[in-house]
C-alpha cells in the first residue's frame, strides 16, 4: 500500500489524515477544516485503509461505528418487543398447547401473534444471540482497528508541531506575552503545568505538556471488559459449567441433593413469618391480608462418607446447619441453596381410634405416621389394629381394586383389621377420608378419626455457575475502563516561541473543554499569554452575527 | 411529633423550598438586562433555598428510613420521592462543577413534579417482603437512582439547550416536539390535580368485574369511571355509571386515570394558550436567552460521562450481584432489568454517536431527552403496566 | 505483499474464531434441554442400598454377572404390570448369572413389604431412601430399566413399560458368556 509522504519528509500510512510528526493537516478534508477534527488522533483507522479481499470487507463493516451503533440500537429494540408481554419461563404452565392458550387468553390477538413470532421466548431465539454475538465481534474489531494506531501515535508524540496543526486546534493563541521578558515564557509554562501535574516535554523553541494521556485507553480496557463477561455468559452454556436443579423436600426428610453429588440435606422446619401490622391502602388495594415476613428453611447438610458410594447413607458426615431465607442462601463447595417456594400442611400423622359403634366405647387410640406406617399397632390385651394396605394418596376403586395416584400422603385411605376381644379373628374395614368405611359385613368395631399433625414441604433451589468469577472480572475490568474514560481526559497543551518572541499555543482534549480552560487560564496569567480563543464559540457567534444582519 | 410526622413534615418543606427555589432562579434570569449583581444575587438565593430543600429532604429520607427500619426505596411513592431528591442532589453538583443557575429552572421543577406524582401513591409505611430484605438491594436501588438522576441533568440541559437554540416563532418539527415535552409536563400537573381533587371529595366506587380467567373480582375507583371493566357491574349508589365497557385484556380502571389526566391536562394546557396566546416554549425562550449553549451542551454530556458508570454500576452490577443473592441467577429477564438494560444500550450508543459520529448540539441534546424518557418509561409505565419482580405499590 | 498477507491470516482467525463461538453457543441453547442421561457404554455409577431384611446389596458386587435394574413405585401402575413378568424371567435366568435388582424410589418399608408379600417377589428389592441413586441414574418416569452388563456397563432401555418378551431377551443381552 502506498504511504503518504507529508511535506515535513514523514511517511505515514495510507488513511493518514494528520502526519504523525509535524500535525500538518494531509487529507483534503483535514486541510478544509478549520478546527482539525482530532478523533484517534488523526491515524489511519486501519479498516479504512485496506479493501480488497472478502475478508478485508466483512473486517471493515465490523470495524465501523455506524455499524456499531446501529447493532446496538437493534439489540435495544429487539431487548424491548420482549417486554410487552410476559416472556415463556415466567408463564406457569407445562406444554406448548397450554403456553399458546395463555397466550390467547390473556392477550388476545397479540398475544397469539406475539406467540407465534416467537417473542414469547425472545432472549433465547437464535436471533438475539446472533445479534449479541455480532456486537461482540463489532467490539472487538473496531477496538483492534482504532486502539492500536492510536497507542502508536500518541506513544511517538513530537513536541514540535507545524503551524497549520496548531492553528486548526479549537483552542489557539497566537501573540506577544503581555507583560516581562518573553524569554523566560516558555519555563514559566513549564513550571506551571507541572505544578498542575502536566508532564513537560521541550524540544529547542517548542513545549508539549500532557496530562491524563492513560484516559485515552479508558474505552478499549471497557471493551475488553464486556468481552470477558460475554464470554462468560458463552461458557455457562456449556454443559457442566452451570448447574441449575430443584428439590422439593419435607420436613424431617433427608435428601440426596440434586446436582450436588455426595452431599445430602435434612429438612428440619419450614417456617412461614407474617407481619401483624395493620392493612395499609396498598394491601388493601390489591386483597393483601398478610405481608410475608420470612419464608424459611431450617435445614441440615450432611456430606457422604469419605469413599462411600452412592446410596450409602452411613457415617455421614454433618457439614454444615443452616437457616436457608430469601436472599440468605446456604452457601458450601461453591454451591448455594435458594429458598424458592413452599407448600404448607402436608399430612403428616393420623390418629384413629378403636371405638365400639353402638357404646361408643373406646378401646384405645393410635397414630399413624403416614410416611412409615407399621404393620401392627397394639392398643391393650387381645386388642390391637392391623394395616392390611394403605393408599396414600386414594384416587378411586378400579375394578374394585383402590388406587393411589402418588406416594405422596395427600389423600390416605386404610384398609384396617380390627382385632379386639369380642372379635378376636377381626374386622375388615376400608377407611378413606370424607368416604364413610366400606365393610366386609356388618362389623361391631370401627376407626374413628381422631386428627391429625401435618408438615410443610420446602421448595429449594441448587444453584452454582463456575463462570461467575470470569463475569466478576470482566465486570470489573469494564467499571475500571469507564471510570478511566469518563472520569479522567487527555488534555495537552502545545507552545511554540516563533522567531518574533511572539507566542503561538494551541490546546487539546478528549473531553470536558470546560477544565481545560480552567487550567489554560492558570498558566495564561501566571506566564503572561497571549489569551486563547475557542474558534467553535468565534465561530458560532460569527454565524449568530451573520444571521442579525440578514 | 413522631418520628414519621417529622419526616412527612420535611418533606413538605423541601417540596415548597423547590418551588420557591425556582421562582427565586427565574428571577435572577428575568433581572439580568438591568442590575447584574442583583441579579447574582437572586440566583445564589435561589441554589441557598434549592440546598435548603436538599437538605430537608435528606432529613425526611433518614427520618424515614430509620422509623421503617428499611431504606425508603420499597414502593412507589418512596422510590419516586428519593429520585427527585438525587434529581436536586445531582444538579447542585453539577451547579458547583459549572455554576450555571439556569439548570435549576427545569431541574427543580421537575423534582417538584417528581415529589407529587409519588404523594398519589399509597405512604404509608409497607413492611417489606422477604426477597426485598437485603442490603444489596438497598445498594442496588439508590445507586441507580443517583445514576439515572445524574443522568437526568443531561436531559434538563438537553431541554435548556433546544428552548434557547430552537427558534420559537416559526413552526418546525422540533418546534412542535419541543412544546409536546412541555405538554407532556402539564398533563403530569392534571394527573395530579384530578387525582388530589377526587381524593378530597372521598370519591369511591365499587365494582364486580369478571377477569382474564373468568373468575369474578371486586375494584374500587377512585375517580369516575370513564371505562368499565369486563363485564362490570356498579356497587355502590349515586355515582357514575361507566361510559364504556373494555374487554378483559385491559384494566379500565388505569385507563380510566390515565384518560382523565389527560382530558385535565389537555383543559389546562387549551386554557394556557387562550390566555397567553403563545406556545410554552416561546414563553420560555428568553429565560434562556443568554445561557451558552456550548457550555450547556458539554454540561449535558458531561452528565452523561459520570452518570453512566454510575448508573452502569447501580443498575446492573448490583442488580446483578442482588439478583444472584436472592434468585441464584444473576439476570433472569424480568421487563424491569431488561429497561435497565435498555437504558444502558442507549446511552451506550448516545456517548458512541457522540464521539465517533460528531452528534453534538441538537441531536445530542434529543438524545438525552429520549434517554429520559427511557427512564421514565421505566419508572412509571414498567412498574405500573409489565409487571414483574419489580412491581412495587 | 508478504505484510497483506499475513493481514487477512490474522484478521480471517480472528473473525473465523469469533463466529465459531457464536455457532457454538447457538447451537449450546437449542439442545440444552434435551436432559444429560447415562449413555450406552458409560460405567454404571455404583451404588449400596438395603432390601427389606436389612441386607445391603452394592452394585458392583454383581461384577461377572448381568443386572436387570429396575426402579419403581407401589403407585406406578405399569411397574406393577411389569412385576410378575419380572418375577417370572427371574426364575429362568437367575442361574445364568442374570439378576434384578427392583430400586423402589423412597417408600415406607410397610407399603414395600406389602407390595413384595402380594406379587410373591424373589429378587432383591431395595428402597432409595434418599432419592440419590435415582438422581444418579437420572431417572424421571417410572418404570425406569436399566442393563448393566456383566463389565459393568450401562445398556439404555426404552423408557417406559416393558412386556414379558422385551424382559427375557434384555436379560439374554446382558447374560455373561
């Protein structure tokens, strides 16, 4: 590629807008301005130079702004259409018919077609992951292509400056000192702008004074930081990287934890905590009786035995007892433990007792735990109740023959043998709640409901995510550059001494205009300068002058 | 005095400091042609009363966090109470970096305008449910209502650039756009008005309506209703009938509040220009005639340029680090957090317009306009319309 | 020439890369949730779980021999269809060094005592208490088979209920030679 060789003899790469040594203006466009327009100070954005393979073109498209910023404000656009409605995973039901209803029903048509387009599952569709893959490439090419002719150009900074670069600036001064010997000036600056933590650098009659030139880097070390944590938002979709399960489990349980393997947890109590305050208009706005104070899990998690294998349950090892709450997870192994939901008053026990139909008479009570029962429970001399089967969650007879929909003790129902003294070969009797008993014939005896204890089931979550520390990184790395970028400016000062004693000064900032002019103030009165002008304001108020005299 | 009397009382006096805050601020502008120190003088006044009111409605906050035992950002009326104190707190800061006093002229409006939109949400204190008891959560929350809130002051001095640049006596498409913002701001004063008149009165009425799942539920309005909801049917005597019916899919009742700040707003407004007989904008035009518009642009990016980190931090790294404390999962999608991230992208794109693509001046001070807009879209419409894990009150 | 060159290398790798990855992560969501399972081949996890005489029965002690794993539940209706066929298969191959272990998925003794006592069941018959060999074998409906064969592999079974013929020829795959 053909370089551009700037009047001063410097040759510079091709896209040159500014000559990287003397500042003298070299594109057509730059010698137009009248202010120089100093993004990347000029260079070459590498893109911009090279056109010609496939590869050089798909580089370029990624290496604009405009591109950029478009993929930016399509990614914001498409990030909103998925708000207008509820997204699937916050839609409570199980199948796709059923999600396509909800849809329906409570949206209407919209929500039919909002459902149909797929904007039901938005940040999961294979577009918008294209989309936020395609502004991580534009990230990153833009950076390389901007970022590193920049850190070259400013890195071999000449102090000394041509006339048309300076005269271009926004900030300029042109003139005699205002007062003492012009001979001393250019130390005067120096001592000033160093005072003011400028660093100063002089070559014969020409002064640079620089500060703040690591802002310049803010930008690039953010960008940097995104990429990190987009690709640690790549890595969690791999498998292994993230573990995501849910356990229901009931007080007094003990439970292998899913996704957590070797380790075991115990329910102790579930606990459910209201406030006592008195209804406020909001509550009683929407028919909140109660506000939750405090769900609660008191739990213990035990770790398998060194070198057990699954299912061996022996010699655990108690690790840890902890009260999972909202917002206070379990934490152990880099694994955490999310109190998520509850069920309250799940049958527990069963008390029945024994009593004679006609006296009412008792002959004693007993309780079943619903989770264990026994096969026998003796309740006094020739006196004593068998379980010939239990159902524990009675769904009907089919073909005669009781059925149970679950293991779960929703719905108990009993089948009795009722041996007392009056009848020691036994009573059959079939018992289920709110059924009155079947019986084989006519017994004597029978099972009175007595009561019964319940439970509370805890819904937890099993959460750990190994890309947490990469997102904690670049996360980190991200705030530190837009710190660096947005609280801190490159500012520079150029001063040349021409042969006339006069001086010519011309001064540059990335941002924030308004302190460097604070510090050109400082260091025009204290080395008698020339004062600067802002050739934007000059100009504006030049056209405002131009339009009164129309 | 309880301590919660003490706090309402407080904020009562920063909400009249502000208005007289401004009051004293437009004068200094209307007195410049003649005694400029005078002048000066009515300006430092006018930031003396706004700090005054800052302080005083720190003192509310404080008060008021300590009597509820939680930091007052857990609903509606709290969360938009405290943004329009970090509206005020922003600008004085932006005030002592550039002393410019003309910023306050729309700043403290619109923290005024904040403070009574919140008062017609419920006040009292709520206890808070469990997922919204956590420290990171306070952090999350008054983060990114200092960021949002700093970001804000580009808007105002968006909108202080565009009256001063914006020629108010020929009709343009920004001419028309510019009086849109300000109208918009009216209709906010006739959502109060209504909203405070019919409370006074003890407006109530109740209705049956059958919902989305065809189950039958009870409403009450508080104003009457324009627009009746599915299938409703009126409980209570000698109140208005609903003029419409809407289907089950919309909540009449928002919308019978939202119309009605309009029909109010939109009386004002017609009122205003049959007895000015001029945009708001023009009236407006030369208080800001002698503000620098360059300086007043670099301020609004300036804002930009620190309330993005801020902002990015609150809303999103704490959000996230919150979300990660009480969910497990550090984003999950909810609308509120997508508009967080909206915001961001915005902005985002707002600093790259600005710096690679030259967008300063008028683009750039639409552009913070929009980004207050976003903000305030998810303030109000995210909150009260999507609702999410976010929906306070 | 030799600098351009070296250019497009560099600049295809890196956009070569970039889309790989955004392929990859693509292609990451649309089978994440088809559920990780026990492939064919994989070691069988071993395991120890107690039958109903306090018996401890450990998978690997079935090295040398084919199991016929089976887990259920006494309110699983095709698990208990499945029962006495099993029960039948188990007589034919238990001396070919074929057997079944029935996995019953955290029930009280009494209701697996009974159930045993009412289809006249021979073979082991052990509860998973804790739920943690199920979560292991990854194992969602019920019944759920699995073959392990006699090097202690993992041979998958179709899901759901198998008839009296399935059972005699996947114990005939898994009979040791």
């Amino acid at each position: 590629m053909e370089k551009i060789s700037c009047v001063c003899g410097h040759e510079n790469p091709f896209g040159t807008k500014i000559c990287e040594k003397c500042g003298r203006p070299l594109s057509e466009e730059a010698k137009a301005q009248k202010v120089l327009d100093m993004r990347y100070d000029g260079t070459a954005i590498r893109s911009k130079t090279y056109n010609k393979s496939i590869i050089d073109k798909i580089w370029n498209f990624f290496s604009s702004v405009k591109v950029g910023v478009s993929l930016i404000i399509i990614t914001l656009i498409a990030s909103a259409l998925g708000t207008i409605f509820p997204q699937e995973f916050y839609v409570q039901v199980a199948t796709q018919e059923e999600k396509a209803l909800y849809y329906k029903q409570n949206y209407g048509v919209f929500g039919e077609l909002y459902y149909n387009l797929g904007l039901s599952d938005l940040y999961s569709s294979w577009w918008y992951q294209i989309l936020v893959g395609l502004l991580g490439i534009s990230i990153i090419v833009a950076s390389l292509d901007r970022g590193l002719p920049l850190y070259k150009s400013l890195k071999n900074q000449r102090v000394k400056r041509h006339e048309s670069f300076m005269k271009r600036q926004r900030i300029v001064a042109h003139g005699p000192v205002t007062e003492g010997d012009s001979s001393k000036t250019l130390d005067l600056i120096e001592e000033k702008m160093k005072n003011l933590r400028y660093k100063v650098r002089r070559d014969g009659n020409a002064l640079l004074a620089e500060k703040n030139r690591f802002a310049r880097s803010g930008p690039y070390i953010n960008h940097l930081g995104l990429i990190i944590f987009l690709l640690g938002v790549m890595l969690r979709f791999l498998p292994g990287f993230h573990v995501d399960e849910s356990m229901w489990i009931r007080e007094g349980e003990v439970r292998a934890i899913p996704g957590m393997d070797g380790y075991f947890l115990e329910n102790k109590q579930f606990i459910l905590e209201t406030y006592d305050n008195d209804p406020t208009r909001a509550q009683i706005e929407q028919g909140v009786a109660a506000i939750a104070k405090n769900y609660q899990t008191d739990v213990k998690l035990y770790k398998q035995a060194e070198g057990a294998v699954l299912g061996d349950t022996e010699n655990m090892e108690l690790v840890k007892e902890y009260s999972i709450r909202v917002n206070y997870p379990l934490k152990y192994d880099g694994y955490a433990i999310y109190q998520m939901d509850y069920r309250l008053n799940e049958l527990k026990s069963m008390t029945f007792e024994l009593t004679h139909k006609q006296s009412g008479e008792s002959l004693g009570s007993m309780k079943i735990d619903l989770t264990n029962p026994e096969k026998e429970y003796v309740l006094g001399e020739n006196t004593k109740v068998q379980i010939l089967n239990y159902y524990p969650d009675f769904s009907g007879l089919k073909d005669g023959v009781p059925q149970t929909a679950s293991q779960y003790p929703n719905n108990p129902a009993f089948v009795f043998k009722m041996m007392t003294p009056d009848k020691p070969e036994g009573e059959v009797s079939f018992v289920s709640i709110g059924a009155s008993p079947i019986e084989a014939g006519e017994n004597e005896y029978k099972m009175t409901f007595k009561g019964v204890e319940t439970r509370n089931v805890s819904g937890l979550t099993i959460r750990k995510d190994v890309t947490i520390p990469i997102l904690i990184i670049g996360g980190v790395i991200f705030l530190l550059g837009l710190a660096i970028g947005s609280y801190w400016n490159h500012r520079r000062l150029w001063v040349q001494q021409l042969e006339d004693g006069k001086i010519m000064l011309a001064a540059h900032t990335n941002k924030n205009w308004f302190s460097m002019k604070k510090d050109l103030d400082v260091v025009t009165e204290y080395a008698h300068l020339p004062q600067y002008i802002d050739q934007l304001e000059e100009k504006d108020e030049k056209d405002k002058e131009g339009d009164g005299a129309e | 005095m309880s301590l919660i009397d003490i706090s309402g009382n407080l904020l009562f006096i920063a909400f009249f400091a502000y208005i007289i805050g401004t009051v004293f601020i437009a004068g200094s502008i209307k007195r410049n042609d003649g005694a400029a120190s005078r002048a000066e003088k009515w300006g430092k006044i006018g930031i003396v009363i706004a700090i005054i009111g800052f302080i005083s409605q720190l003192g509310y906050f404080i008060t008021r966090w300590i009597y509820a035992g939680h930091a007052p950002v857990s609903n509606m009326f709290e969360f938009t109470t405290a943004f329009g104190m970090f509206l005020v707190g922003a600008f004085i800061l932006i005030y002592f970096m550039y002393r410019v006093t003309v910023l306050g002229l729309v700043a403290l409006p619109i923290a005024v305008l904040f403070i009574s939109y919140a008062t017609m949400f419920p006040t009292e204190v709520t206890p808070l449910v469990p997922s919204l008891q956590s420290n990171w959560l306070t952090i999350h929350v008054v983060t990114a209502a200092i960021g949002q809130s700093i970001l804000a002051i580009s808007a105002v001095a968006g909108l202080v650039y565009l009256l001063k640049e914006v020629d108010p006596k020929t009709s343009s498409r920004e001419r028309f756009w510019l009086e849109a913002i300000l109208y918009f701001c009216v209709v906010v004063i006739g959502f109060v008005l209504v909203t405070i008149t019919f409370r006074g009165m003890g407006y109530e009425a109740q209705f049956t309506y059958v919902n989305n799942n065809g189950m039958e539920s009870e409403i009450v309005y508080n104003m009457p209703a324009l627009f009746g909801m599915n299938e409703s049917e009126l409980k209570t005597e000698g109140v208005m009938e609903p003029l419409v019916e809407m289907p089950a899919i919309i909540n009449a009742k928002k919308l019978t509040t939202v119309v009605w700040s309009f029909l109010v707003g939109t009386i004002l407004y017609l009122l205003y220009r049959f007895i000015v007989r001029r945009p708001i904008c023009e009236l407006l035009h030369p208080l800001v005639k002698k503000v620098n518009s360059h300086l007043v642009d670099e301020i609004g990016y300036r804002s930009v340029l620190i309330g993005f980190p801020v902002f990015t931090l609150g809303a999103l790294v704490f959000a996230m680090i919150w979300a990660q404390e009480a969910w497990g999962r550090y984003w999950g999608w909810d609308p509120k957090e997508v508009w967080a991230l909206i915001t961001w992208l915005f902005y985002a794109a707002y600093l790259h317009l600005r710096l690679s693509k030259g967008w300063e001046g008028r683009k750039s001070a639409w552009l913070a306009l929009i980004g207050f807009a976003i903000i305030i879209f998810n303030l109000v419409f995210v909150n009260l319309v999507i609702a999410g894990l976010h929906s306070y009150a | 020439m030799e600098k351009k060159k070296k250019r497009s290398i560099i600049r295809g790798i890196i956009l070569g890369v970039l889309a790989c990855a955004i392929i990859y992560t693509i292609y990451n969501t649309a089978t994440k949730d088809t559920v990780e399972v026990l492939a064919d081949g994989d070691t069988a996890p071993d395991f120890e779980l107690v039958d109903l005489e306090g018996n401890t029965h450990r998978l690997s002690d079935y090295r040398g021999q084919g199991v016929f794993l089976n887990f259920w539940g006494t309110w699983c209706e095709p698990c208990k269809k499945e029962m006495p066929a099993m029960e039948r298969q188990y007589q034919q191959f238990k001396d070919q060094g074929v057997h079944i272990l029935a996995v019953n998925i955290a029930q009280s003794n009494f209701e697996v005592e009974n159930f045993v006592e009412q289809y006249n069941l021979t073979f082991p018959v052990v509860i998973d208490k804790t739920k943690s060999v199920m979560q292991a074998y990854n194992v969602g409906k019920l019944p759920a088979t699995y073959l392990i064969t006699p090097e202690g592999k993992v041979k998958r079974v179709p899901p759901g209920e198998l008839s009296e013929e399935q059972i005699q020829s996947l114990m005939e795959s898994i009979k040791p030679e």
